[in-house]
C-alpha cells in the first residue's frame, strides 16, 4: 500500500522520500522548498483503509498547499526573529 500512496501524493504535485518511520514530503516553489515530514509505519498502514488513507495524506498535503499559498515569509519578519 506504501507504493500506491507515494504514487498517489507524486501525482499531486509532491516529490516524495521514504525513511524508517516516516515520510518526506517536498515541492520546490521557485527558490523555496515546502516540506513535511510525516510519521506513519507499517503497522499504522495496515489497520487504515485506502480511502482514510488518502485523507490523511491530502491533510497533509493541504498544510503544503496552505504554506505555498501564503509565499515566502518576509523580510521584516525574518528581522524581527
């Protein structure tokens, strides 16, 4: 199911690594790159069905979504930190 989900978020857009444990989700926004990781095991693929699946992976990708949306942070924040 790992590889219909990875297929899955790569045809929204998303680049997509597998580590032990968890997932990195990436999309390179002109000279930002937006990422995630997110944590999900074997045993927590095995007692969701593919439709909660797919939901959780487009909550995720919608926290990507929002932060493109909302651009580059600016410079008079990045002053301030």
């Amino acid at each position: 199911m790992i590889e219909a989900l990875i297929d899955y978020i790569m045809k929204k857009g998303y680049k997509v690594r597998v580590s032990p444990g968890y997932l990195t989700i990436w999309k390179d926004v002109g000279e930002q790159r937006l990422s995630l990781s997110w944590g999900i095991t074997k045993a927590g693929l095995r007692v969701m069905d593919w439709d909660t699946l797919k939901y959780t992976a487009d909550c995720q990708l919608r926290k990507l979504a929002e932060a493109e949306k909302a651009g580059p942070p600016r410079e008079e924040a990045i002053e301030q930190a």
